[in-house]
C-alpha cells in the first residue's frame, strides 16, 4: 500500500509540475521580461560583458545587449533545470511502480522528450514566444539527461547501502 501512495503522491507532483511548466509557456513574452528588472539591479553597457555573439534559433544574441544576453542564459538555464526535475520526477514514478531502471530510463527520457516538444509547438502559439526545435535537442536534452544522470546516481547510491 506504501509503494501505490509514494507512486500516486509522485505522479501528482510529476503533473503538477509539468502543468507548471505549461503555464509559464503560456504566458506571452511581455509578461515575463526579466530585462527591465535586470536594469534596475545593475547598469550595464555594450562594452561591460566580453564580447560574445552566436546565432542561436536564427537570432543573433550578442553580449552587446546586456540585458538581452544575461536574459537569454537565465532563460536557458531554467530549461535545463526544469527538464532536469521534470524527467528525475518521471523516473522516480516509475521506479515506484517497479519498472525496472533498463525500461525506465528509456522511458523517462522519452516522456521529457516529448514534452518538450510539445512545449516548443504550444510556445508557437503564444503572442511574443516562439518554439524552437533547438531548445529541445540543446538544453532541454541537457536537462534531461541531467535528470537521468541524478535518478542513476540516486539508484546506484541506494543498491549500495
């Protein structure tokens, strides 16, 4: 009885999660700028940061723009860690329902996988957002296999006690 409420009380967090998730990429970009927040905490100019530009998505990111730029890795940064939390919660739901760690892990990298697709075509149809493919097969794949590196790390530690 212990294993079905720890596997329900994971899985609801698994979904409130990912509902979370959805939520903020539903919001429109304007309501969450974190550049005039950003301006306010610090001054920057286009000569503060080194100089660094890339194409990332068909956009230059520049450091030029400061604000832009600290904005750009703050963002990636939480699609990295979002995936990481959201894919540990998959795998952990179903190690709890006793699928074996050969079969979870595939499937929870899949399941974070997917969703993160789905979250960069709902994002196309935001006001202000875009989706892009390359954050899924970039940070999110990182996040992902992040999640999956701790949930091993996690297994191996418990086997071994």
């Amino acid at each position: 009885m212990k294993k079905k409420q720890s596997a329900l009380v994971l899985a609801g967090l698994c979904i409130l999660f990912m509902a979370a998730m959805f939520l903020f990429s539903n919001q429109p970009y304007k309501e969450q700028d974190m550049r005039p927040e950003l301006e306010k905490l610090v001054h920057l100019d286009a000569n503060t940061l080194p100089k660094i530009e890339f194409y990332y998505g068909g956009a230059l990111v520049t450091s030029t723009l400061p604000y832009d730029f600290i904005e750009f890795w703050i963002r990636k940064s939480c699609h990295v860690a979002e995936y990481a939390v959201c894919t540990l919660l998959i795998l952990l739901t179903l190690r709890t329902v006793l699928v074996p760690v050969r079969f979870a892990v595939p499937a929870g990298f899949l399941a974070s996988f997917f969703y993160a697709n789905f979250d960069e075509w709902h994002q196309s149809f935001v006001s202000g957002r875009t989706g892009h493919f390359i954050d899924v097969i970039t940070f999110d794949s990182f996040g992902i296999l992040i999640g999956v590196c701790l949930f091993l790390w996690f297994t191996r530690r418990k086997r071994s006690r």
